[in-house]
C-alpha cells in the first residue's frame, strides 16, 4: 500500500527511544522528514545518528527540550517551522500509591503528559489550516479509558489527553486536517525492557520467563504477549497518511486487546 507520505515533515515528541523512536522509524522509511526530541542534548544527538546509520537516506533532524520546562517548550516551538505531521507522545509513566502522591507529582504529570501536547497543538494546528493539510495524532493509553488504581495520575493525563484531541478535532471542521488519539497497551518499550530486565536480575529468572511473567498477570490481553513499539508506529503512520481522511476526532486501539469494552 502507497501511503503517499513522501516529502511530509514530521516531529515526534519524546522520539530519543521506544514508542516515539519507533514512529519516527516508521515515518522516515515512508519518505517522511522526521525531527526527533528528547529532554537531553546527547541523547538527541545519539538517536538522530542511530536513524541515519539504520536509513541512510533518511531525513533525521534533532532538537532538544524538556517539556516540563515552559521556557524550553516555547523555544522549542519557534524552531519548528511548518510541520505536516505532529506526533504528541512524550509522557511520564510511573506507579505510585494514590495518598503519597503530592500536588507538585500531579502538576508536573499534567505538565508534561497534557500540556506538551497543548502547546504543540497550538504552535502548528493554525499553520495546518491555512496550507490546508495536516495530521495531529496524540498517543494515549488503554490506561486512559480504564484507569489502573496505582497509575492515577497518568491514567488521569491519558484520559486529558482523549478529550483535547477530540476537541481539537472539531476545529478542522470541512478541511483535510485531521486530529486523532492512538490507545496504546503493555507495550514492549526500553524504559519496560530495563524494569524487567531489572526484575528478573533481582529474582534470578531468565529474562524471557520474567517477561511472560508479567504480561501473565494481565488477564484481559487478547495478544497475550508486549506489544512492540513497531506495533503502534505501524498504526500512527496509516492515520498520518492521506489514506485515512475520514479518520478524525477518533480513538483508535492498539491494546492487544486489553480493554474489554467499546469506545
């Protein structure tokens, strides 16, 4: 299938590794122009390498900021320029007993999770409109339609992050401008890989067993394995082509079939 993608330019928030590494992956073998993100210099500059040495042709740029920093986010914004395809996915994840979670963890949850892709949105949507194409595409989480007990806050920031794509979505009323959530599962990512890797060292398991272990005690996964990043970046880049038009304001799942019930 042509996608059609050639020539697009893209920036992928939180893009250094896993998910969002995996989307600008996908993209730039699509023919995309693809600017990766992370928080540290470095670590930008190494993922940007990394694409070039694995897609020579590639189109790769970098620029750093870390979204918890307004400052950064607004010069980060500036730098920008015209961008086709606008990727929210950088997050914080972490489990954390409701009562010991303090204000300033909520906030700076919010921050991050929600308002990147606020002030993301806001930098690029106008520019969309007025060329007339354009693809915002926000990657939430199963954890934002069933929000697990020991991830309040960051099931609280994926369910935000559904209704500000919707809303978005019906500013592009009549135009070739989408707006659409991706629902990701238990997904295979580096920071996942260490935790288990981690697990298993302290338990002294191999790591595949450890692996199965954990997905084991989700009793509603119907791929009953990771999903891999590749998996998510596969459904990002359908819905960032101009082959899913009639695709706008939706939620669309890549869960393995973790959630039992419809959207």
């Amino acid at each position: 299938m042509e996608l059609r993608l050639q020539g697009k330019t893209a920036f992928i928030s939180g893009s250094t590794q896993g998910i969002g590494y995996a989307i600008a992956a996908v993209l730039a073998a699509e023919g995309v122009a693809v600017t990766l993100n992370g928080r540290d210099a470095a670590r930008v500059h190494a993922a940007v390498a990394r694409l070039r040495s694995e897609q020579p042709e590639a189109q790769v740029a970098g620029l750093a900021a870390d979204f918890a920093d307004v400052e950064q986010v607004d010069a980060l914004t500036q730098q920008l320029g015209d961008v086709d395809l606008l990727v929210n996915n950088v997050g914080l994840f972490g489990l954390a007993d409701f009562a010991s979670i303090p204000d300033d963890e909520w906030a700076r949850y919010f921050e991050v999770n929600v308002m990147s892709g606020v002030r993301l949105s806001r930098a690029v949507l106008g520019g969309m409109l007025e060329r007339g194409w354009g693809r915002i595409i926000f990657i939430s989480s199963e954890s934002g339609v069933n929000v697990p007990a020991d991830m309040l806050h960051y099931g609280m920031t994926k369910a935000a992050m559904l209704a500000v794509s919707n809303g978005l979505s019906k500013l592009t009323r009549g135009t070739a401008v989408t707006v659409n959530t991706v629902l990701g599962g238990p997904t295979f990512s580096d920071g996942v890989a260490a935790s288990v890797a981690a697990v298993a060292e302290a338990q002294s398991l191999s790591h595949d067993v450890m692996k199965a272990a954990i997905i084991g005690q989700n009793s509603t996964t119907l791929l009953e394995r990771f999903i891999e990043p590749t998996e998510i970046a596969n459904l990002v880049t359908y819905l960032a082509s101009p082959l899913a038009s009639a695709t706008n304001g939706a939620a669309l799942r890549a869960d393995g079939g973790v959630l039992t019930a419809m959207l």
